[in-house]
C-alpha cells in the first residue's frame, strides 16, 4: 500500500483515457529510487507505476542516469537496486497488469563518458539499446564523432528528446545528420503536451511530421510528471498522433525491429 503521502496529495481530475496502449512499453523513465533526480523511494516508484497502468502502459523499462560528476551511479549498483524493486512491484497488488521488463541507462555524452565508452560499462535498453543524452544548456564539441565511435564498437544508439535541447532547431544539420547515421530519436510525451514549455513543444511536433521519431518515452521522475501524463491523455492532438504515427516502443525488445529510417 502507498504512504499516505502519495495516496492523499493528488489533485481530483478527469479520469485517465488508457491512449498509451497503443505503445505498451515506456522505455525511458527514472523510477529505481534514490539513485537520481527521479522517484526518491519504492512508495513514490509504486504510485507512479500506477499511474502508468492507468494511462495504458503494460510494460516499463527503468533508465536511471549516468551522469559525471552529479549522478556517478555504478552499472552492478543499479543492476541491484533494480532487481530489488523488481521484486516490490511484483508483490503489490496495486498495480496488475503491469510489469517492469529491464533496466538500462540514460548516458550523458559529458566529460566521464570517452572513459565509459573504453570500457563499454554501458546498461543498454531491452538489452540492445543505447539511450544518450546531451546537455540541456550548452552544446558540446565532438558529438557527431562520440555517435560515431559508439557504433564502431555495434551499438545501437536512442537520443533521447532531441525536442529539449534548445541549441538546436528541429531543422538542425546535425540532426539531419544524426538520422543519416541511423540514430533512432525519442521524444517526451510530455514535451508534446507543453510540459516543459512552448519551444519543446513545437519542435517535437516539427520532428513528428518530419517522420524523424521511432520511439516516444514519458521520462517520468515523480508523481508530477504521472499527473501531467495521465492530464495528455486527453490532449486530442497527442492522440491523433498515436493513432497516425507508427512508434516502435512495443518492438524494443524484438530483435526484429525494422530497418531505420532514412531522411
């Protein structure tokens, strides 16, 4: 059972239309407690994984982050406390119908990353998968050839929310780039609801039309960012696009995934 907290400090609102069914799987969360900017304990995990399932989520996979010097999290910590969450969300009875099905990493492309690169102490989502981030403030020098040296060594690399990084346009050359590389790019749901403002919001859209994104994710951190979810589920323009778009969420873990597109 939820504390009191998370069970009592939550705004009435309409109830949640399940329109994420479509996708099944969120592989991009940070929802393993205590070990980033995300939930801070296995009661706050457990209602947000509730509210998922209510939205339609089936299936999560937790991305907690990789970040030098602020998140300086170990691969077998994490691989630890994940597994003990495992078993927490596999006990409760509030959430059925939901599983978590791995764990991997979202890595930010930072001054730690080359020496993690050398090592190749990467946890990769559905076991196959990079997801990397950039900084949300500056650009950095080298990007292209980092992506480039990470498939040299066969890893199939996500950017995630190419739609936050304000430095570059939705147009952007090294965007352009980036998918003649064959990088798969992944967007916030919540930048489409307007979540972190006007600009995310429009270049997400941009990049949708453009045909430039095979997987969304909710980036969920806490109970504010459910709340918001479980508010766009009633956004119809989020829903046209789920209706109109092909995601590749629900094949993350299918070694069948199709080819990537190319601009």
């Amino acid at each position: 059972m939820f504390d009191f907290l998370f069970r009592n400090n939550r705004r009435k609102r309409e109830t949640p239309n399940p329109i994420f069914e479509v996708l099944g799987t969120d592989m991009h969360c940070h929802l393993v407690p205590g070990v980033d900017d995300g939930s801070k304990s296995t009661d706050e995990t457990l209602a947000c994984l509730q509210d998922m399932r209510e939205v339609g989520f089936n299936k999560v996979i937790c991305t907690p982050h990789f970040q030098f010097p602020r998140f300086p999290n170990e691969e077998n910590d994490i691989k630890h406390l994940y597994d003990l969450l495992n078993k927490d969300v596999r006990k409760s009875t509030e959430i059925e119908g939901l599983e978590l099905v791995g764990c991997g990493g979202e890595y930010r492309i930072d001054s730690g990353f080359n020496d993690r690169m050398e090592k190749n102490r990467f946890l990769l989502v559905g076991g196959k998968y990079l997801l990397v981030e950039l900084s949300l403030h500056q650009q950095i020098v080298g990007i292209e050839e980092t992506l480039f040296n990470l498939q040299m060594k066969n890893y199939e690399i996500i950017l995630a929310h190419p739609e936050r990084y304000p430095y570059f346009s939705s147009q952007s050359s090294h965007y352009t780039r980036f998918k003649e590389m064959g990088i798969y790019f992944q967007v916030n749901i919540l930048s489409m609801s307007g979540f972190y403002g006007e600009l995310p919001r429009r270049k997400a859209y941009e990049m949708l039309d453009a045909g430039m994104v095979e997987f969304l994710g909710t980036d969920t951190h806490n109970t504010l960012y459910t709340q918001a979810l479980m508010d766009a589920t009633h956004d119809r323009k989020i829903e046209k696009y789920l209706a109109t778009h092909k995601f590749l969420n629900s094949q993350i873990t299918n070694p069948d995934l199709p080819a990537k597109k190319k601009l």
